[in-house]
C-alpha cells in the first residue's frame, strides 16, 4: 500500500500495513518558536537565520521539507487562516495589532495574548452592528497559490494532503471576542445572544468555505478544523449544553464543507472532551485531535476501548512530560504502548498531543518518531 491507502485504511478501521505519521499536517501538529529551528541545527541542516519569530495569531510556519524526509512523514499541509482585506485589522506597533475580527493581542514572547475582546459587555442588539470581516473581500491570489501547491502535492506525490482550516470555530471565538469569564456566562444566561453570535460567524464559515474547499476540495485528504471544547479536567459545557448550543453550528459547518469535498474531517480540541465524542461524531468529526493524555477518561486504552471503531484517533504523543525528558527508554516506552493501544484494527494516525514547544529538546522528536516508523503495528483485533 501507498501512504494514501493506508491513510485510507486507517480511516476505514482496518489494519494498514505501515502507520500514519503527521508531522506538520495540520496546523495543530507542528512546531511552534524556534522548535523547528532547533530540528535543523540538529540535523545538520542551514537556514536563514534572518527569520521573524512573531508570526501573527492563528499563523504556523510550515515545516521544512528536509525535516519531513528526515523523519519519513506522510502527511502534508497547505492554506492556513484566511484573514479578508476588508476587517478591522489594523497594526499599532512591532507588538501590538488589531485582528480581523476586532480583538486586540500583544505579543508575549512567544505567543499573541488577547488584552482587549471588542464584545465583552454586549448585548444581542450590538452584533448586528458590530463590524465583521467580510469575506467577499478574501485575495483571490492567496487561493490561487493554495490551490496550485494543492494540486501540485496531489498530482505529483503520494502524499497525505491536509487543507488547513481557513476558519476558526464559533465557541473559540466567543471566548475570543466577550472575553471566557463573558461569554461562558452567557452560555448560561443569554441563549438569545449566543446563538444569533454562532449564526453570524457561521455565516462567514460558509462564505470562506465556498472559496477555499471550491478551491481546493478536489486535491485533499482530509481538513481540520479548531475549537477548545474543554479543559484538561473536563469539558466547558455539559453534552446537554454543546449538544443545544454549539453541535448544531459544527454539524452544519462540516456538512456544508463535505459539499466541496469527500476529505475526512478533522477536529482539534485540547483537554478532556471524552464526554463530548459522541456529539462530535454525530456532528460529522471522523478524525479526533489530539488526544491529550491529560486523564484517566483519555487514556488511549480507554478511548478505544469506548469509540475506537467509530472515530480515528490522532495525536496522544505527550509533549507536557515525556518529550520535556531526556529518556529514551521512557519515550521509547510511551510511544510503543500508544501504538498498541490505538492501532490495532486501523482508527489511528501517530503525532504528538499537541504542537511541539521550544522546550522541547529536538533529539527527543527524531527519536520518537523513528520509534514509531520502527514499531511493528499490532495486528490482532480487540474487542472494541
């Protein structure tokens, strides 16, 4: 089998003969800071050091392609966050910006915090006035090179290809735009606001998906999609609650992408969504990211056991912990036992929990994904 038909496989929960490895795929299993910087000095390999280390919010640098052969990955990524030319972006120094959708962010060090949420306070009469981006207004030509290195990846290689998500999710930005005390009150309190919010910006979703998945639906694999559904001792919500408030709004959203494509669906969320996964199923996710570790009700054995013949699993690799140490035996052992946790009757694509941090020492990424090209995949069928 190629790298797409064990892709295929695996979605298909059945045994591919090799296993998936994501590096870089999607935005939600890369690099972040100068991670990737380190990777090459490490292998050996030059770069231009004149770099910008403050990329805008929502912005991934992709990875080297040398690092991509190096480790023998399978996946590949292409478009990212599509910002409208007309919104209120607006630059106010090397450190502080208005974003698209109204948010101001100062840059930290390493990642743009939010200091000011534009509808903290509002009320359902202020969203219809408020200034949203227009998506009309995205550049034709920045789809046009999405489309063209698309096509290219789909014509020219076997790779995996993943669309980036173009959009962030309804719940994220809420939290975003009223501030998370603000919004998660009026998840509570003020259903008439949330969901003329939620119906707004998935407006926009819609309009950004015509573009970019009319662009590109053709050329890919599977796409992403991002909204932190929990922490990592629980969910925001209730099921009760995401079933009413926010399952409505990513079924539609994932519905109308299938129109352009027959990609797998992917969804990032970080923290313990276990009580979640079987509205995300029936919302229409088929690829669940990235399997944080962070509890006993996401423990991968657990996870398959409960759901493993009805989603793919993708991620789990701990990046709080076992990459921080320098021990091969204990990265070794944590990869290996993943493996034969998730893999076993297909549903699983190997990548770290979550995108690898500067802390992270580069030796201990080439060594557990060499681990996992060198695992034997279980073949035996559990119970599941």
């Amino acid at each position: 089998m190629n790298r797409r038909e064990n892709f295929q496989n695996a979605l298909q929960h059945e045994n591919p003969d090799r296993l998936i490895l994501d590096l870089g795929g999607n935005p939600l299993s890369s690099m972040e800071g100068r991670s990737m910087y380190s990777m090459l000095d490490f292998l050996g390999y030059s770069y231009d050091e004149n770099i910008d280390d403050a990329l805008l919010f929502g912005a991934v640098r992709r990875i080297d392609e040398r690092i991509l052969t190096y480790l023998d990955i399978d996946t590949r990524s292409v478009g990212y966050i599509l910002k409208p030319r007309k919104s209120q972006f607006k630059k106010l120094s090397d450190t502080i910006y208005i974003d698209e959708w109204g948010i101001q962010r100062k840059y930290t060090g390493m990642y743009w915090d939010i200091v000011d949420s534009p509808l903290e306070g509002a009320e359902v009469e202020d969203l219809d006035a408020f200034e949203w981006p227009v998506p009309e207004s995205l550049d034709m030509k920045e789809l046009d090179d999405i489309q063209r290195r698309a096509k290219y990846l789909f014509e020219q290689t076997d790779y995996v290809i993943c669309a980036e998500h173009p959009i962030y999710g309804v719940f994220e930005l809420g939290c975003w735009m009223c501030g998370f005390e603000d919004f998660l009150i009026k998840t509570i309190q003020d259903h008439a606001f949330v969901h003329r919010f939620f119906e707004i910006v998935l407006s926009y979703q819609k309009k950004v998906i015509d573009a970019y998945y009319g662009a590109i639906g053709p050329y890919i694999h599977y796409t992403s999609s991002g909204d932190d559904f929990a922490t990592q001792a629980s969910s925001f919500l209730s099921p009760q609650m995401f079933r009413e408030l926010i399952k409505p709004y990513l079924k539609e959203r994932i519905a109308y992408t299938k129109k352009y494509t027959n990609a797998a669906f992917l969804h990032h969320s970080c923290g313990n969504v276990f009580a979640l996964i079987p509205e995300l199923i029936e919302a229409g996710v088929e690829i669940l990211n990235p399997i944080q570790p962070v509890s006993s009700d996401m423990a991968p054995d657990n996870l398959k056991r409960n759901y493993g013949n009805q989603i793919c699993f993708h991620g789990g690799l701990d990046t709080q912990k076992v990459l921080l140490y320098n021990d091969k035996n204990l990265i070794r052992d944590e990869v290996e036992n993943l493996i034969h946790a998730l893999a076993p009757n297909g549903g699983y694509i190997f990548a770290a929990a979550h995108n690898i941090q500067e802390d992270v020492n580069p030796k201990n990424v080439v060594y557990a994904f060499q681990t996992a090209r060198n695992c034997k995949l279980p073949k035996n069928i559990i119970s599941i």
